[in-house]
C-alpha cells in the first residue's frame, strides 16, 4: 500500500518529526509514504504539474497533504480524484489557525481536524470532517530501562505560561531540569514579530472564540512579570534541546514529565484553550507520567491517577508535583508508568488513526 504525500519538508524538527511519528510507523504495518516536496520546485505551476505526473506513475491508495490552495491547487486536487485517488486534507493546526483551509476544504474527500472546537467552521464550509487528536509512533517512543529521576522534567521552549508554571515550580523548591536551547536575539526578534502578526490578523481572529482568546492572552502576557523565566534559581538546571531518540529516553527515565495544555500564552487566562498535541502522546507511549494542567479532552484518552496526573490550581502544583517526586515509592511510579504506555498502545497509534481514515474512505490495508 501506498500513499503520496505533499508537504514542505524543511530541514528542521518542526517537520521531520513527521517521518519519525507517522512515515516510521505506518513503514511498519506495510505502508509506504512517498513524499512530494513542493520545496524542490522554483515555479508554482511547475510544482502543480509534477504533482500530477507524480499521482498517476504509481498505483496510490491516498492522497494526503496538511496545505491550502497556495500550494497544491483545486484544479490539481481534481485531477488526482480523477485518477481515483482518495484525498485527504490534515489539518494540524485547525484549532489556532482554521481559516487557513477555509477555500480548500470542501474539495477533499475527508478533512482530518485534530481538535474539535472549531469543527462548525468546517462543516459550514462543506468539509466532510472526522476529528481525531495526534498520537505517537510506538516502534520510536518506547520505554528505557534505569532509575527514576527525582525531578520534573520539560521538553520544550519555556515561554509564556509554560514559564508561569516553571516559575511556580522552582519557587517552591520543586527540581525542575528544562530541555530547550537558549534563544538568540533573532529569535527574540521573531517572537516579537509573531505577536505583531497576532494583532495585524486581529479581524481574523476575531471572527471566533478561540481567537479572541488568543488575542486577549496575548496582551495580557506582554504586561506580565513572571512570564521571564527565572534562570538564576537554583532549583532549575537548563540542558540544549534532545534529539527525538533522547527524547523518547528523558521520558521514560524522570518521575515527571511536564506537559503545557494550554494553547500559546491562554494559561494566563481564567478559562484557558486548551489543546492536546504531540506531547500528550509521546510522554505515555516513552512510558513516562505526563504531569499537566486538567484538560477535559486529555481526560477521555487517559485515566487520571492511573495513567496521567493531573492538577487544577497552583495549590495541586506544587502539593502534586512534591508528592509524585519525592513520596510516592518507586513500585508505584513503575505501575503509573506501566499503565500509560499500555493506554498508548492500545488507543494512541498512528496507525490506528489512519485505520479510521482508511475505513471511512473505503481503502483495503495490508494483512497484518
């Protein structure tokens, strides 16, 4: 079995996590993804027409691409359904950003939504939808054998709320080791940039709940304190960022692994949005305990207490964090562990994403 898929593959984890998450695994249950890269080519109508010539040289179950119309256009849609390809559109990001495909949607056989909030838009734009979250690849993110470290760890840039609660954290004499390289003064400059974009699109934004609480975070953060982490504690210890294998490993090995549930800088709000991404299923299926902010949706994937620890205020921060770092046995710690990579297997695959995907479409798999 085989699938085409169109994405820019720029050289950078924001996008090779992909071939790690979904191409690895589906490898594994006989399924190829061939990709096209939209990079490769100078001339737009040139990229087009490659595409097509590339669709009809090889016998494709499905089409897939995660862009609008600014790369792959209608008409060149059309002419792959021609070929009696079924096409799908992945929408990762439709929960911040869903105007993005508001044009394209329409044209695919299946729009797949990771998050639900904004599925109405979809529907009123003609996109037949099936919503389903992100997972993660069990043959990558797998569990590591070894002590279990007494502190929180987290993976990833702590800006906004993340470092609220990082700062929290540390205050009260709670170890936390960051796993994020230090950003430069271009990178400042971008951030910078990212909020300026954020109000020039303010009509956009507008135009839907999330949005306008996108907005309102935003300029919120920018008058708040304790949004700079505070780098001199010495309950806090800063390492580079890993690869994807050491991720999987720092995992498996901390008591605690930290998860942010809420959507850019909307934590500091008092009803944040919340969203649930490749984290959430990375921690559990490395065999790790995601600890993070209660999140309604998180909750239907994991049992709180048994594969997933949740807290709701700062009070449970801190009273929660201590007691999984430094009073629970280590027995128990192992059980908690046991049981999500468990809930993982069994719920959170890709491949059992993209089982429903193909059912829904009517394609035959490979005999497993």
């Amino acid at each position: 079995m085989k699938i085409l898929y169109a994405l820019k593959m720029y050289n950078n984890p924001m996008y090779e996590w992909q071939r790690v998450h979904i191409f690895n695994e589906l490898e594994h249950h006989g399924i190829q993804i061939d990709l096209f890269n939209p990079l490769e080519y100078l001339e737009f109508d040139e990229m087009n027409k490659k595409l097509i010539e590339s669709a009809g040289r090889s016998e494709y179950s499905l089409f897939m691409t995660a862009h609008n119309e600014e790369v792959v256009t209608v008409e060149t849609l059309q002419k792959i359904e021609k070929m009696g390809i079924p096409t799908l559109l992945i929408c990762f990001d439709n929960l911040l950003v869903p105007y993005v495909h508001r044009k394209v949607a329409k044209y695919y056989d299946l729009v797949w939504l990771t998050s639900s909030e904004n599925k109405n838009l979809f529907l009123k734009w003609g996109a037949n939808t099936i919503v389903m979250p992100y997972a993660a690849n069990p043959f990558f993110f797998k569990p590591y054998k070894g002590n279990h470290i007494k502190k929180l760890s987290f993976i990833g840039s702590p800006y906004g709320s993340r470092a609220n609660t990082i700062n929290k954290l540390i205050a009260d004499r709670v170890a936390v080791d960051l796993y994020a390289n230090k950003k430069n003064a271009s990178a400042l400059k971008d951030e910078n940039r990212k909020i300026s974009r954020l109000f020039t699109k303010s009509f956009i934004y507008s135009r839907y709940p999330v949005g306008r609480k996108l907005m309102a975070a935003a300029m919120l953060q920018k008058f708040n304190t304790q949004a700079i982490l505070n780098e001199q504690s010495d309950n806090l210890c800063r390492f580079d960022s890993p690869s994807f294998a050491d991720m999987a490993r720092l995992y498996s090995e901390y008591r605690l692994s930290f998860s942010s549930t809420t959507a850019r800088n909307t934590g500091i709000l008092k009803n944040p949005v919340e969203i649930v991404n490749l984290r959430s299923f990375e921690i559990p299926m490395s065999g790790g305990i995601q600890f993070c902010h209660y999140a309604s949706e998180l909750a239907q994937y994991f049992t709180e207490d048994k594969e997933i620890v949740f807290y709701r205020n700062d009070k449970e921060l801190i009273e929660k964090a201590r007691h999984y770092l430094y009073t629970v046995t280590d027995e128990e710690i192992s059980r908690l562990k046991g049981n999500a990579r468990r809930r993982a297997l069994s719920d959170h695959t890709w491949y059992a994403r993209f089982s429903k995907i193909f059912q829904i479409l009517h394609i035959s798999t490979p005999i497993q």
